[in-house]
C-alpha cells in the first residue's frame, strides 16, 4: 500500500477499568491525506467517503480510568434540573471551543448611569 495515498486509519482503542478491572475497545475512524510530507488525519462522518480505501489498524496503548460506565450505573445520578444545567455547561464550552461564540452583548451605559 502507498501510504502517500489517501487512506483510512483506524485507532483501535481500549480502556481498563480501576475499580471494577472491566475492559471496552472502541474504534475512532480517520481519513488519512498526505499534504506535502505531512500527514492529516481528518476524523470520518461517514463510511461514502472513503468506503473505496485501503484500510491500516493501528493498535493504541490501553489506557487506565478511575471508574467505568458500568461501575457507574448503580451510583445514584444529579438530578433532571443539575443534569440540564451539566448539559447547557457543556453546549456552551463546546461553542466557545470552536470559536462559534456568539458576540458579547454591547452595552450602552455610562459612567454617569451607576448609582
């Protein structure tokens, strides 16, 4: 295979867990385009477009985290009104993160409008 051709990458991933030793694999897709001598990974969205490509698996190191959605389950959760709040927090990290804030209000008071 001609790794300076555009080729699919897939980072097989798994996660160990500490407290109940429980194992998941997940998988994170990418489109692999060869710029010059540097490699971009671009993530895929979907499988029309690269389904014709040559594939690589690569093999990631296992990481370690502190508990696991199974050992989660039985713990009791936030309430809907935290959750929501939790999620809204989230949303607007995320917008802030991709530069897609909206613009500060603007504010027309003065000096002479403080009490």
């Amino acid at each position: 295979m001609d790794l300076t051709e555009p080729h699919i990458v897939c980072h097989l991933n798994e996660q160990r867990c500490m407290y109940c030793n429980a194992s998941q694999q997940y998988s994170h897709v990418y489109l692999c385009e060869t710029i010059g001598r540097v490699k971009k990974l671009k993530p895929l969205t979907s499988p029309s477009e690269a389904a014709h490509l040559p594939a690589i698996l690569t093999e990631m190191p296992a990481k370690q985290v502190p508990f696991c959605h199974l050992c989660l389950a039985g713990r009791p959760m936030l309430s809907a009104e935290a959750h929501t709040r939790w999620q809204q927090t989230i949303a607007r990290k995320r917008i802030e993160a991709t530069g897609n804030a909206p613009a500060p209000a603007k504010f027309s008071a003065t000096i002479d409008d403080l009490d």
